[in-house]
C-alpha cells in the first residue's frame, strides 16, 4: 500500500515536496489548472512538475483534471465537440509524460456542503449536514436536468474519452456522488460513476471508481486549503 497526498499546481515546489518525503508519503495527486486545460498542448509542464516532484524521491501518480472544462459535455450543449476534443488532448499529455492516472468529477452542479464544524485540535472540518441542508435548500435556475439526459450525457463523454485513454495508458478515476444521498441537491439529480463504469468499461477497465477519503479541512497543514 502507498500513501498519497495531493497538492495544487502552484503548491508543487521544494518545501512542500521536503515535507511530503518527510511524513512518509509515497506518491502525489496534482491538481491540473484551469489555464493548463484551454486547449494548449500542457506536455511540457506537465513533464516539468513530474520532474521535479521524482527529484524529491516521489511518484507523480495522478494528475486531477477537474478543472478541464466540461459544462457543455455535462449538459449536452453545443460546443462539447471542443470540450471533448481539449480532454483528448490533456489525457494524451498525461500519458506522454508517463503519469498513470487522472481523475474528474462529473457533477452537474458541484459539490454542497453546510457550514464548517470545528472538531479535533480546533481543526475546521468539512461538514455536511442534510438536516441542515433542507432548512433552506438552494436552487440554480437554467441548470435543470433530467436523471436521463445526464446518463446520456455522460455515457457520451466516456464511450468517446475512453478509447483515447486506453491508447495513452492512463486510467480515469471518477469521483463519487459528493455528499452520496439519493435525493437530488439542488433540484439536479445524482451522479454516481457506477454506471458509468458499466456503459463505458473496456478491456482493461480504463475508468475506475475513486473513492475519495481526504480530510482536507482537518488535515491541511499551516490551516492552509
């Protein structure tokens, strides 16, 4: 077993690195950013962060591709040919560079959370609270959609993202329902990845469930995010 940590692009330099081999993690989720995921080739940098997180005796094993866009494949709108065809390009640069995995999330919305909670070592913890939550639940008006048209949508994405992964050797994790409640948030329905898997799964079963299980609030030294 390997522990993992995870970091954003601008937080990969050497001090953080130092502290990483220090507390014994193994390998290293970077988050991609957004600039990195407009349509240009991010071969280069990409190989230039994995240089430099190997120098301190890690593995770069995934880089998060969260932040590619993806609204228009989501919702089905004109204009995710270009969407697909910039995750084309940034599953292709992953694999060049020799990183195994990426990751995403496929929510139609985004994440929902209730207020913070302060728990061990006054530590702020990331808190969900469906309680809480219904009091006063919060609509996005323009953003309805059906659970139907989701799955289509996304049984698109991963029928045609897929083939090109299997051809660059990565492996796409997709992050669970977050919170994993049945009821639609928000007034848009779940996204869990199981079927996804299913609809889209390959020879070597390319995309995979990611079960996330960081602390992020508890965890983050320096009572950074």
């Amino acid at each position: 077993m390997k522990l993992m940590d995870h970091l954003h692009w601008e937080d990969i330099d050497d001090e953080n690195l130092d502290f990483f081999k220090a507390i014994g993690v193994d390998c290293l989720l970077a988050h991609l950013p957004g600039e990195l995921a407009d349509g240009r080739d991010p071969t280069d940098e990409m190989g230039r962060v994995k240089d430099l997180v190997e120098a301190h005796g890690l593995e770069l094993y995934a880089i998060h591709s969260h932040q590619v866009p993806r609204e228009r494949i989501i919702h089905g709108q004109p204009g995710r040919e270009e969407e697909l065809a910039n995750w084309a390009k940034v599953i292709r640069a992953i694999g060049a560079v020799g990183v195994p995995a990426t990751a995403t999330t496929f929510y139609a919305i985004g994440h929902f959370r209730t207020e913070p909670t302060t728990g061990r070592g006054g530590a702020t913890y990331c808190t969900w609270n469906f309680e809480e939550y219904s009091k006063d639940p919060p609509k996005f008006p323009g953003l309805e959609l059906s659970e139907k048209r989701l799955w289509e949508n996304m049984a698109w994405w991963a029928e045609r993202i897929v083939p090109v992964a299997e051809e660059a050797g990565v492996r796409i994790a997709l992050h669970p329902d977050d919170p994993p409640t049945p009821e639609p948030l928000g007034g848009l329905p779940a996204s869990s990845s199981v079927s996804i898997i299913t609809s889209a799964s390959s020879t070597s079963n390319r995309v995979r469930r990611w079960v996330c299980c960081s602390a992020r609030g508890a965890c983050r030294r320096w009572g950074r995010m």
